[in-house]
C-alpha cells in the first residue's frame, strides 16, 4: 500500500538528513509515526510543502521525504490554497499514484 502524506512542518529526521538546526523542527510527532508506519511494511511518501528552493527527495529510515517548492509567500492565502502550491500537489499525487492520501 502507497501512502502519501501531506505536511507543512519539517520532521525531525528531514532537518537531521539536511544538516539543519533543531530550531527548524516544528512537528517532532511526525517522526514516530512515520517510523511506526514504516515497520508495518507500508510503502510510506511524506510530502512536506516548503518555500521555493527548498526541494529534496530524500529517505531516512525506510521512509521517502519529498520536498515540493509552493510560494515564495505561504502555501495559503485568505483560507486558499494558493494556485502554484495547488497545481505542484496534484502534480506529486499523479506522480506518486498513493492509495491513500493523509493531509494535515
């Protein structure tokens, strides 16, 4: 099974990978149940929305990170996603073709 995970906070193990500081981490949840999902054997793709630039592919313990390049000025705007962010969603989900798909 395929799960794609839509997320606006940096794990802790993408800041890790990416030799960021710890300032950076803001959903420290994240991890642990990422790594519980990935000992059930679930094919796991975590995709974090970030700011243009910013964009990464990376795996840390059996779970794929995807960094998406949004908008220079947030991912929404008046309650609105924002079209760029939007369009770059639906491009990773054609992409990534998850059996499930988790946004928080």
């Amino acid at each position: 099974m395929k799960v794609l995970w839509l997320i606006s906070d940096l794990p802790r193990a993408v800041v890790s990978a990416r030799g960021g500081s710890s300032e950076e981490v803001k959903g420290s949840w994240i991890d642990g149940l990422a790594a519980a999902i990935a000992r059930q054997k679930l094919e796991v793709e975590i995709t974090v929305l970030c700011i243009v630039g910013n964009e990464f592919d990376i795996t840390v313990s059996g779970v794929r990170y995807i960094g998406v390049a949004c908008s220079r000025r947030g991912l929404c705007k008046a309650g609105k996603v924002r079209q760029g962010a939007e369009r770059r969603i639906r491009e990773k989900v054609l992409e990534i073709e998850p059996d499930v798909i988790h946004v928080h």
